[in-house]
C-alpha cells in the first residue's frame, strides 16, 4: 500500500493482495467498511441489515486461515454485501417487503455459498425494493438508496442498495441480481461497472424457481477487473438447474480475460425498444454517441444494427411474464393489501391470466429470443442505452401510490434492458460518460450467449482508454 492510500481506496483484489501481504487484516478491512457504514448509509440507504459481530467472526477465522497458510481462496477477507433478494441463513432477509420484516432465512442461496468459499466478508444485506419488481430502490422498511452523486436522486434498482455502497465506498465491489436490469440501472446511474451474466452463468439455487428465466445474480464493481473476479467466484451450476453456460475452457477465468487484449470487433449499435414512442433525452444520447465515438477511436467496426427485431408483441409477452412472477410470491391473502401499490397490482395482473395465456407468452418469448439472436449474430457486441433518462428525483415513480402508473413510467424508463433478460444474453453497464451536473450516465454492452469473455474484455480496454476509478461522490475522502 502506498502512503496516504486508505484502504477504500483499494479496490477488492488490492484488498485480496494486501491481506496475502499482511499489509491489511481482513478484521481491518471489515471494521473499515462497517465504520464507512455507520457515518454514510444514514443519509443513502444502502443496507437493509449491517451484521458487525457476524462479519468480525469471520474476519478472525480468515486471519486463522491466513497464519495456518497453505491454498487461499482468492478474495480472502474481502468484504461484500449480499442483496436482500437472497437468503442468508441465520440473517434477517426482508426482500424489501414490510411482510417480511422480521423473517430470517434458514438456508443459504448458491451465491452466498460460493462467495464465501472465495473468501468474502459480508457486512450485511443491501436495500433492494419489495420483491426486487421497480428499477428503482424504495420501501417502508428504510426508505429509497439514493445516488451519492447527487442524494435528491434516486440510485436505481433493484439492485440499488449494492450499488450506492460501492459507489460510497463501504464496499469494494457487491452481489446483485438482474430480472430486467436491476444490476445494469443501477450500475449506469452510479458510475460503477456491473454485468448481468449469462442465463445458466450463476446458479439461483437452492429456492429460486424463476420460472421466466429472466433473472440471475450478478457483480457489482469500480473496476472491470473487481467484477470479473466476482464473477469468477459465483459463476457455475448446481445439479438440477434447468440450465447450464457452457464454462470458460480449461485454465481459463473471466479475470483473466480482463487483461487480455480484445482485438477488432464489430459492434453494432442497437437503438430500437419494444416500447413504443420512446426517446432519449439530450444527455442519455450524447453518452450512447460518445461511447459509439470510443470505441472507433479504438479500432473496432461500428454501424447500426437494422430495425424492425421489437414489435408490439414481444413487450405484450414480457409483461404477461412479468406479472406471472409475482403470482409466486408468499404472500398470504389477508395480508396481500399490506404489499406496495406496484406488487399488489403485479400480483393481480399475474392471477388474472389463464394458463393458456402464461404458456402463449412464455412460448412467444422463447421463438423472439432465437430470432433476435440470429439476427444480430453477425456483431461480436451490441451497444445500447441503459436508461432513456438520467437518474430520476426521489419519488417519480410512485410518489401518486398508482401501482399502474408506476409500472407504465419504469416501462419508459427502462426500455432497453429487460430484452436481453429474455434473450439471456449477457450485459453490462460501462461508465463512461457524466453529465454537466456530474451525474454519472452508463451505456449497455451486450455480448453473445455464453460470451462474457468478450464483453470484459472490451470492457477492459474501455475501462483503460477512459478511466472511471479516480472519480467519486462528495464524501468519498
């Protein structure tokens, strides 16, 4: 560690580096994050759950691991967060539901598990909205997580919580999990690197059903190299999982591709939503331009790619899709008025369709995936927005309790990210442009199925053409 440098200011495999060093303890590191929580998350709303005694108890089982040597795990006294979408037994786990306040989960999530046999800490469980459903974080449990760019924002969703603790600095880097872009909103609204993986990537095991198939866990990270070690450590499958990513080959890891030089790509810039009549604003547009720009100052072959893949009907079926999801929640029926606006009417949707009607869009989402799929198969890498408006203020969702209204704004806002939910690609959110207010924008990569390589890779030599890590938010030092 060099002078000056607070151990914040290291990224997680600086961390990991330090405490194989003995430069850093993993108990330093993880009281450091939980004092960064005490005098930031009150005025942010980063976390649900802080778990100090927990994480203290196995900072000192790391340092045992550390004087007793022999095979390290990677990220060995690292400290994370998991999202509190995810059971963490023996910890209070909420979803972000006021129903849920005070259950604790019995079991872990396949995530939890693997990210601890890397040797991450977690300090706590993130703020995550009810159920994960908004792209934006808010409930009656804590409040919003708001942007620590500008706090009358906020920090997107559903993985918002995750976000604004890295972005604060708690947290080097954070697990989140995308259904429709809850890992890349919130990345791009935060100036912070975040990839949804591929379908079959990372197990939802054991509990999770998605019967959609939309949703996966995913990293949260300032740098590319941070997220694809994450990555690294989640990343494979659970016997059962009805499906499978093909690995990286032998010897091979998604960090390693991080250093590895990308070559000339063809990338093609992908500006057509399902939704009807949707626009970028001034801001949003110069970033996707800026980033188009980019990356042919790079060497790499930028055209657009042809329109008329999105009609009517695909965003008709994922609606139907994503209401049938909240059909599953367990949510008894005296207490189903106790849900938020948006869930109760989620639920309802959900409950109204025939299984006729579930089964037509499933099947009608399944035929688009292979069409889109084959039809962009000639570019290495798609760009795309994340969001066709910069963060929005505190309340623009729902602050009308309208359930319907609400769902209808977040369908504007988000109009790009959910396709390559169904599609199953994977995406990431690069951040690589800020406003003139300084308010971080992210532009959406999207690769090939089973292609994240590709997708770091170039992130990577983003990443080195136009640093992001020496930015932060007022509060930073």
């Amino acid at each position: 560690m060099t002078p000056g440098t607070q151990l914040h200011d290291l990224t997680a495999l600086e961390q990991a580096a330090a405490v194989r060093a003995r430069e850093a303890s993993p108990t330093e590191l993880v009281e450091h994050a939980l004092r960064r929580i005490e005098a930031l998350d009150p005025g942010l709303g980063a976390f649900l759950t802080v778990t100090p005694e927990r994480a203290l108890t196995a900072a000192r089982r790391a340092e045992q691991r550390l004087r007793h040597g022999g095979d390290l795990p990677p990220l060995l006294g690292v400290p994370t967060a998991i999202k509190d979408l995810n059971n963490t037994a023996g910890v209070r786990t909420t979803f972000g539901s006021a129903l849920f306040a005070d259950n604790v989960a019995t079991v872990d999530d396949h995530v939890v598990t693997a990210l601890a046999a890397a040797g991450t800490i977690s300090v706590g469980k993130t703020n995550t909205p009810e159920f994960g459903f908004p792209c934006y974080t808010d409930n009656v449990l804590v409040g919003p997580a708001r942007c620590p760019w500008d706090r009358t924002r906020l920090a997107g969703g559903s993985s918002g919580g995750a976000a604004v603790a890295v972005a604060a600095g708690m947290l080097p880097f954070a697990q989140g999990s995308d259904g429709g872009g809850s890992i890349r909103i919130p990345a791009g609204i935060n100036g912070l690197f975040g990839i949804k993986p591929s379908r079959g990537r990372v197990s939802n095991a054991p509990l999770g059903g998605d019967v959609t198939g939309f949703g996966t866990n995913g990293p949260i990270a300032r740098s590319v190299r941070d997220a694809a070690a994450m990555l690294d450590a989640m990343a494979g499958p659970v016997p059962g999982d009805a499906t499978w990513a093909p690995p990286p080959p032998p010897g091979e890891t998604f960090l390693g591709y991080a250093d590895r030089p990308v070559g000339r790509l063809r990338i093609g810039r992908h500006l057509e939503s399902p939704m009807p009549g949707v626009s970028l604003e001034p801001e949003v547009r110069a970033a996707f331009d800026d980033a188009s720009r980019l990356l042919e100052d790079l060497g790499h072959d930028v055209e657009d790619v042809p329109g008329g893949l999105l009609g009517p009907e695909v965003l008709a079926a994922f609606e139907r899709a994503w209401t049938l999801s909240a059909t599953l929640l367990p949510v008894p029926a005296e207490r189903v008025g106790e849900l938020r606006p948006l869930t109760r009417e989620l639920r309802a949707r959900g409950l109204a369709l025939s299984a006729q009607s579930a089964m037509e869009a499933l099947t009608a989402l399944r035929l688009f995936s292979r069409r889109f799929i084959q039809a962009t198969r000639s570019f290495d890498v798609l760009l795309a927005p994340v969001a066709t408006m910069t963060p929005r203020p505190l309340g623009w969702f729902d602050a009308d309790g309208d359930g319907t209204a609400d769902f209808e704004r977040q369908k504007r806002y988000a109009a790009f990210t959910a396709v390559f939910n169904v599609t199953g690609q994977p995406a990431a959110s690069v951040p690589l442009h800020w406003t003139a207010e300084g308010l971080p924008v992210g532009t959406m990569l999207v690769g090939r199925p089973a292609d994240e390589a590709t997708l770091i890779a170039l992130s990577a030599q983003l990443e080195v053409a136009r640093p992001w890590a020496g930015r932060h938010p007022a509060g930073w030092d």
